[in-house]
C-alpha cells in the first residue's frame, strides 16, 4: 500500500510532491503477483480497521491530471500514456504516412501500442484491439491484435526481418509460446496480413527519442477514421468502456 498521494495540477501539470489526505492507493493484484506483497496486500475482504482510520483511492487521483467530462483519444495521448512509448507512435505514424500508407494505416501505426503506453504490457496487442474496436474499421482493429505475433516472424519478401533488438531483450534462444505460433500462421494467410505487417514495418525497434512528431499532425486522420463518442471515452457503454475508465481511474480500489 502508498500511503502518499502527490498532487499534480488537473491540466497535467509537474507533480509537486506533497501528501494530501493520506488516501490509501492500493496497488492491483495482477501488479504484486510474483512478490511477496501479494500475499499482504489489503483487499475488499480485508478488515477496515487494517486501514488505520484513512480511506482508499476513490475517484479523481489528485497525483494524476484530470479528464474533461467527454474524454478524448488525444487526451489519453497526452494525459495518459507514458511519454516514450507515444513518441513511439508518433515516429511509427510519420514513418506510415511518408510512405503512403493509407489514412486507416496510419491511424493503425499511431494505435498499435496503447495498450502497453496506458494499460498493459503483456498481450498488449489484443488489448489494444478491444481497447479500438467500437470506434474504427474492423480491419484496424485486426491489424493491430495481429501486428503482436508477426514481430516475431521475419518476411523477407516485404524487407521485414527478426529484430535484434528482440535478441538482445529475449535470449537468442527465445521461441514464441505456441498461441503465437498459431496467431501468425492465422495471420499470415488472411486477407490483412499485409495491414499487419505493414505495422511491423513501421514499428521502430530503435528510434530517436529527441525527434518530435506532433501529435495534432493526425487530427484529420483521427477525425475521419476515429470513431470518438460523444459522451467521452470511457462513458459510452460500449463493451470496452471500462477499459479506459480503468486508464481515467487507474489506482482506485474497485
């Protein structure tokens, strides 16, 4: 448990360090597994009295900028998503857009990691998916589960080979896990294989981390091919909704 809260101005301002009414951030379950903390961490069948008297997360994280009452996608980019991973995007996107990549592509690449910039790592490419699916083409969508498996597999034919970045992260002895296996040869004799592959290729396994895309450089293809609900990200009652409600509220307890 943190027993701090650093408060940080709503617009996304620095954090400036401080407690404040020592709310209680209880840390998930799939983030202490594996650590001895799992095993104390306090959950909802815990005794209150363990709580010392003080209350746990709830609502708006004074330690996090805050939302509009409509979210956005760009919002996420900027007030969610960790900084690297969205210049990743970005360079990713550009790169797609230099080369003629049609608009939906493009929107592909500047997608194909937000669940691992704002939710998660592992499998990040199926819960991006379903992070997407009610707000773009289906085959989008399907690029992006699938961009997941083809990493691992060169296609000389398209100039795509294995990463060495991947070597150097994962062993040389490194073998994909046998649904991976199964997603790519999937993949690879479907109709959008290239609209996967095309993320691969314009996934930067080593880019430049000073060099600035922006991010409003994509607003007209957003706007076209973004389905943003009105009532905000996270409020529409899709079937992914909580998702980016958890990326709005992400510490609190339930």
């Amino acid at each position: 448990m943190d027993d701090r809260c650093e408060t940080t101005a709503g617009d996304g301002g620095s954090p400036e360090q401080a407690p404040l009414a020592r709310k209680i951030v209880i840390k998930s379950a799939l983030a202490t597994m594996g650590t001895p903390e799992h095993f104390t961490r306090f959950d909802p069948i815990s005794p209150p009295s363990k709580l010392g008297g003080r209350a746990v997360m709830m609502g708006d994280d004074p330690a996090l900028p805050k939302f509009s009452a409509a979210p956005t996608l760009f919002e996420f980019f900027r007030l969610r998503f960790t900084p690297d991973a969205v210049n990743h995007m970005l360079q990713s996107a550009h790169l797609a857009l230099k080369s003629g990549a049609e608009e939906k592509m493009v929107l592909a690449c500047l997608l194909h990691d937000i669940a691992l910039a704002g939710l998660i790592s592992s499998d990040h490419g199926y819960w991006g998916a379903q992070l997407i699916e009610p707000y773009v083409d289906e085959e989008i969508s399907w690029a992006v589960r699938y961009h997941q498996a083809l990493r691992f597999f060169p296609d000389p034919a398209v100039g795509y080979e294995y990463p060495q970045t991947y070597i150097d992260l994962f062993g040389a002895d490194y073998r994909p896990e046998p649904y991976i296996q199964a997603a790519y040869d999937y993949a690879r004799a479907h109709k959008w294989y290239g609209s996967a592959r095309l993320i691969t290729l314009n996934d930067l396994y080593s880019f430049d981390p000073d060099a600035a895309v922006d991010l409003d450089a994509f607003a007209d293809i957003v706007g076209r091919h973004f389905r943003q609900p009105k009532e905000g990200l996270g409020f529409d009652n899709s079937p992914v909704a909580h998702m980016w409600r958890s990326m709005i509220w992400p510490r609190n307890f339930l």
